[in-house]
C-alpha cells in the first residue's frame, strides 16, 4: 500500500489500511490522470486536484473533519545551502509555510 494510502487511513479511520493496491503509480500527477481516466480511486492532495475537483472530473468521497496532514522535508545536496538561490528558496519556503 502507498505511504500517502497508509497515512490517510490511519489519520481518518483510526485504522491500519487493509489490502493492497491494484497499481502503483509513482508520480501523483499520473495517479490523478488515472484517476480522472476512470482506473480507481486514490488518496491525493487537495492542491493537486484542486481544478478537477471544481470541474467535476473527480470528486472527493470523504471530507473528513481532521484532514491528514502531509509534512514537507525541504533536502538539499551537502554544501548546497551556501549557494544563494537555494538560500532564497529555502527562506521563501520557510516564510510561507509558518502560515500553514
């Protein structure tokens, strides 16, 4: 079962997920072409979706009143954060996500 499955399930249900997946797709961008082409039903981030949500072509199955929450591990390569662009980055990401 995908990382992204098995947290969910647990945050939501309380649960640990049952069974296994049909088909795993690495990339979220091709689960939601999936998806949206009729091969299932996943579990992906609300931002992802957000167009084909407001579209209709998916639709969400369960609002739960605690969403799970997908934490962020910003990485960079060793000595890398000396270079100014990923320092402007990494405080731009730093800034925006204390909003979160």
């Amino acid at each position: 079962m995908p990382a992204i499955v098995r947290r969910y399930w647990r945050t939501v249900f309380g649960a640990r997920a049952k069974g296994s997946a049909a088909v795993v797709v690495p990339v979220l961008r091709s689960v939601l072409a999936a998806v949206v082409a009729g091969a299932g039903v996943s579990v992906l981030p609300r931002c992802l979706c957000r167009r084909e949500l407001a579209s209709g072509a998916v639709v969400a199955s369960l609002e739960p009143e605690i969403a799970p929450i997908n934490t962020i591990f910003p990485a960079t390569r060793t000595g890398a954060v000396a270079l100014p662009q990923i320092t402007a980055v990494y405080g731009e990401l730093t800034a925006v996500a204390a909003g979160w």
